[in-house]
C-alpha cells in the first residue's frame, strides 16, 4: 500500500512514500490539457492522497497549501452527495 505515513484520524501517501500510480501524472496532465490558461508555467510538482479513518471523520483541519495552482479532488461515496 502506498499509506504509509501515519496521522491521528487518517493515513497519508506522498511520492516519497512511493504514491507514484500512472493514473496521478494522467489525471494532472488531463488537466493540463483541458485548462491550459490556468496551468501554464505551472506543471504538477507535489501530490498526495489522504484516506481518512473512523477516527478522524471530520477531516484535517482549516489550512492554506502555498501553490500558484492549487486542485483537491474529493472521492466520496454517492450517499454522502449533497445535491
């Protein structure tokens, strides 16, 4: 697995934890591709994946991550859609 670092109430996977799957760099070129304004001069260089535990429902905390583009891709279960 890929989760390897460990924190209070979820798991997370970096690409110093080897989170290297093709489908990250697919996924950031796609939207390179279909938002070339807002991704010129700015190629994908940090990703990562959280999975979050029982323990921590309520997710990480408030917080600004320093880009000049910044993407969050959130994968829920259809049940938790609120619209």
């Amino acid at each position: 697995t890929c989760f390897s670092t460990v924190r209070r109430g979820y798991l997370g996977a970096f690409p110093a934890d080897g989170n290297v799957h093709p489908l990250v760099m697919s996924t950031a070129l796609a939207l390179e591709r279909h938002m070339p304004k807002t991704f010129a001069g700015h190629p994908l260089g940090l990703w990562w994946l959280f999975k979050y535990t029982e323990a921590g429902p309520s997710g990480i905390g408030i917080h600004a991550d320093a880009a000049a583009v910044n993407v969050n891709i959130w994968l829920t279960p259809d049940e938790a859609r609120r619209a």
